[in-house]
C-alpha cells in the first residue's frame, strides 16, 4: 500500500511538473525504501546521496563526452564507483546517468526532480514506516 501511495504521488508530480514520468527516477527505489527497509542501500544516506552522486556523474559525463550510449554506459560505471566510494550506494540510482547523458538534462536536474525527490521519498518512508507500520525507520540516517 505505502509502495503504490509513493508511486501515485510520483505520478501526480510529473503530471504538474515539468519532468515527464518516464524520466523520474524513483520507482524502484521506492519499492527497495519500502520493500526492504533494512537494507543498507534503503537508509537516507543511500537512498538520498546515492542519487545525487549519480547524477552528478551523469552530469559530468555529459559535459564532456556528449549525448552517446557509449558515454551512458561509461557514467553508470563511474556511477557505481563513485557510490562505493562515498558511502551511498542505492542500485536504482544507476539509472539516473543514464537518464541524464541520454536525454541531455540540464544540470537544474539535480535538484529538481532528483535531489527534491530524494528527499520527499526520505520522508515519506520516514511517516510511512514509522506511523502506518509502526516500525523504526531508518536504521540510522547518516
């Protein structure tokens, strides 16, 4: 229930807002903050710095290799790296650099929807787990 509460207001936000659906990038990292609440990569830290540095390499990537699958490919590898080296690794933000080089988002992308989005999901999760389930959500935020 708290997975499809997510998804909706996702949806209702990309209808109001200028980012089409197909290119926000929190589906599946709704299903893992919701689904797998436990799990490392589902913690704040991960969830919010992983989707950050991911885009930011994206960004990067972009800047200065162009628009090209090669260059997509190349940013989610550096994604990866760049996740585990900063204590962020969250998987479904891989798809943020892709998303990024292949569209050619402008780097107000990072903030809106991406860095807002984090953040928002964050909470969300924070009521969702710790009021609806009566759980202790998150195991620890840093």
């Amino acid at each position: 229930m708290g997975g499809a509460l997510a998804v909706a207001a996702m949806e209702v936000a990309a209808y109001f807002g200028e980012t089409p659906l197909a290119l926000i990038p929190f589906a599946t990292s709704i299903v893992l903050v919701l689904g797998m609440p436990e799990a490392e990569a589902a913690q704040p830290r991960a969830l919010v710095g992983g989707h950050l540095v991911s885009t930011l390499v994206g960004l990067a990537i972009l800047a200065v290799f162009g628009r090209s699958e090669p260059a997509a490919a190349a940013a989610v590898g550096l994604a990866m790296v760049a996740m585990r080296a900063s204590g962020t690794m969250h998987p479904p933000a891989a798809i943020n650099p892709i998303i990024v080089v292949m569209e050619a988002m402008k780097p107000g992308f990072l903030l809106i929807p991406v860095g807002l989005g984090a953040v928002l999901l964050s909470l969300y999760a924070f009521g969702w787990h710790n009021m609806a389930r009566r759980g202790s959500w998150p195991s620890r935020w840093w």
